[in-house]
C-alpha cells in the first residue's frame, strides 16, 4: 500500500462510473453479508471503497479488485443505497485499461473479440447445442427470440438447458426462434470484469443485428443476459420486453398451455441464482414450476434475497478458485444437509459450479444438480 494518497484516484473512479464512491460511510454492513466472509479472503469490500476514496493503492491483486462477484447482497443492505457493484466495475475498468487482468479473463476476453463468445467456441459453432433439434429461425411472423446464453451454447453440460426448453416451448405452441452465429455475447461478464470497451462493441453488435431482424420480445436462458437486456441495453438504443425462461414457464402452466405430468415426487431443493433473484426480483416462478411437476421442495439455510452466491459472478466463473474458497461447495452441503435429492436452479453459471462441487464433495450419487427446465422436461404430459 502506497504511504502517501493520490486523490486523483478518487476522481478517475468516479469518471470511470464509480459515481457512488464518496457516498460510502464506511459502516461495514457491506462487509457483514458479503459471501467472501463465508470463507477465508483477503476480499472486503469496505476496505477496497476506502483505499479508492483516499487514493491509496494496493487493491489491484486479482484477489481482491476481481474477487467481487457482483452478487448484488451488499448493495440491498447498504442504508444508503450506494452502487457498490458500479464502484467495483469503475476500479476494474481503470486497471484493466492499463492491462492489469487476470490472465483468465484475457483469454475470454480474446475469444469474445475474435469469435463473439468467451468460451473460446468458433462462432460458426454456436447452435451446436441444436444439432438434431428442429430448432426455427426467427422471422418476421416471429413472437419471441430465444437467446441462449454463450455457456449454453458451447458447454457440453449446459447445452442440455437450451434443448430441454425447445422441447418445452414446442410443447406449448410458443412462437419463437434464433438468429444463429450472428448473434454474440451480451457482454454483461465482460462489463462487470472492466472490459467496458468490449462491452460496447458486443452491446452495439446485437442491438444492430435484433433491429435488423425486428426483434421485439426475448427470452433468455441466462439471468446474466437478463438483466443486461432489462437495464444496460436501453441506454445504447434496444428497448425490448426481455422474460427469462423460468418466468415464461410458469406463465405457460399457468395458463394450461404448458402441460405437465405432475409425478416427480423427488425432493428438490432451489438455489436463487443472484441475477435472477436479488437482480431481478424473480423468486416465486421457479418455485411454482417445481411444484407443477409433482416436486416436493425443501428449504435451505439461505433462500431468496438471502440466497448464497454459486460464486461465478462478475467473470469469476472462468477465474480459478481454490476449493476450500468455493462457495458452491458450502451450497451444496446446504442441499444435503436439507435433504434434498435434487439441487435446481436457474442460470447456466449456477449449473456449471454447482455441478464441479457436487462432484468434488462426492455427492454424485446422492444429489443431482438440474435447471428447471431440465427438470420439467422430463415431466412433459
């Protein structure tokens, strides 16, 4: 740590989108819920804002600058409301201009400016997840975009996500389609993590390409590309009515459209992803589909707006993390410890790290990890 400040700092954060800084009265409630406390981290969040409002250096470490996973609980237990998670994304963005980045999150980086995705996926390659499936492509007779999120596209685990909900949107006559290759990243990781540059290019790529196509509605399978959708792609232009797949389910049995056999009978535990929960306020629809089919749901020590974070938020999801800091390892032990057979959940980061620790806390045969639309896919009428 610098012994002397540079107020300047102060400032450039501020520029860079940290707005908020100075608002921080450094009373520790942020500190008090964040998930890092859950394990042993040099990460805290009081402390990172406190160095950027004196100027001082030393926050830089991919420990702590990229430890935050944007999770969001901090911010709803601030008294005063301050944009933590934009502090984080200005002090990220300021040493990511000057090339301080974990090398990870390079390379997803790269691969987002060279092929449209992080996950290193040729771009022609992005409906792989569709082959076999008589997936239709979007037209202009076309309700709904079906926006598959990039892990689900090139994960082999997380492909199964896109294809049980084509099986569930077919089933219940909804009128969607995709676009194909031309569509890229949201870019929302690559916001939270810095790279606003990159950002910008993908946002403007796809705002570009749903006007062309006439795009008006999306569902998305990923809470991530959700919320970049509902908040951040207004203000460069696209304006669209954004559902998550979850929502659109329930709407869809609701309504009797979406018939189900109702006959899972299985213990089902639900983990809130972030994204989808505190984010966007969603909590009751995944429940109320676990319930259509047949599901007996247990609670967890932590639930809705209290959920724990998997920890693949805000890029850490292609950042290493040593296991005894895994708080995916500390949710799946929650879902044992509840009883549970199955783990649910909604967002395809969720899936990927809960499933790494199921299988390192060697529960594979004793709990299964699924996305709802997994579940209810099997379910069908």
């Amino acid at each position: 740590m610098a012994e002397f400040p540079f107020l300047e700092v102060n400032e450039a954060i501020r520029l860079y989108g940290g707005e908020d800084l100075n608002a921080c009265m450094q009373c520790g409630l942020c500190a008090s819920v964040c998930p890092w406390r859950e394990v042993e981290s040099p990460f805290f969040a009081r402390q990172m804002i406190r160095m950027g409002q004196l100027g001082l250096e030393g926050y830089e470490s991919d420990e702590v600058l990229f430890g935050c996973t944007t999770c969001d609980k901090c911010v709803i237990n601030c008294p005063r409301e301050v944009d933590i998670i934009g502090i984080m994304r200005a002090m990220r963005s300021m040493v990511s201009e000057a090339g301080i980045r974990p090398e990870t999150l390079k390379a997803a980086s790269g691969s987002c400016h060279a092929n449209g995705n992080p996950w290193s996926g040729k771009r022609e390659d992005r409906l792989a997840w569709a082959k076999d499936l008589d997936v239709p492509k979007y037209g202009p007779d076309t309700e709904y975009l079906l926006f598959v999120c990039c892990t689900s596209c090139y994960d082999q685990r997380s492909q199964n996500i896109a294809r049980s909900l084509v099986k569930l949107l077919d089933a219940a006559g909804v009128s969607y389609g995709i676009i194909g290759p031309e569509e890229s990243c949201c870019g929302e990781s690559m916001r939270k993590s810095g790279d606003e540059e990159l950002f910008q290019k993908l946002a403007q790529s796809n705002i570009a390409l749903f006007e062309r196509e006439g795009v008006k509605k999306i569902i998305t399978t990923s809470p991530h590309c959700l919320k970049t959708f509902v908040s951040e792609y207004p203000e460069l232009g696209g304006n669209y009515e954004v559902v998550h797949s979850s929502q659109l389910l329930a709407h869809l049995v609701g309504e009797g459209k979406l018939k189900l056999q109702g006959k899972d009978g299985r213990k089902v535990a639900f983990h809130d992803p972030c994204y989808l929960g505190r984010h966007s306020n969603v909590f009751s629809e995944p429940r109320e589909l676990l319930d259509a089919a047949g599901a007996e749901v247990v609670p967890m020590a932590r639930e809705e707006k209290f959920s724990l974070c998997c920890g693949g938020g805000g890029g850490r999801v292609w950042m290493e993390t040593p296991q005894e800091q895994r708080f995916s390892v500390l949710r799946v032990q929650e879902a044992a410890q509840a009883g549970a057979e199955v783990l649910a959940t909604s967002c395809p980061y969720c899936i990927s790290l809960l499933e790494d620790s199921r299988k390192t806390e060697g529960l594979e045969d004793s709990l299964e990890v699924l996305e709802v639309s997994e579940l209810l896919a099997r379910d069908l009428a």
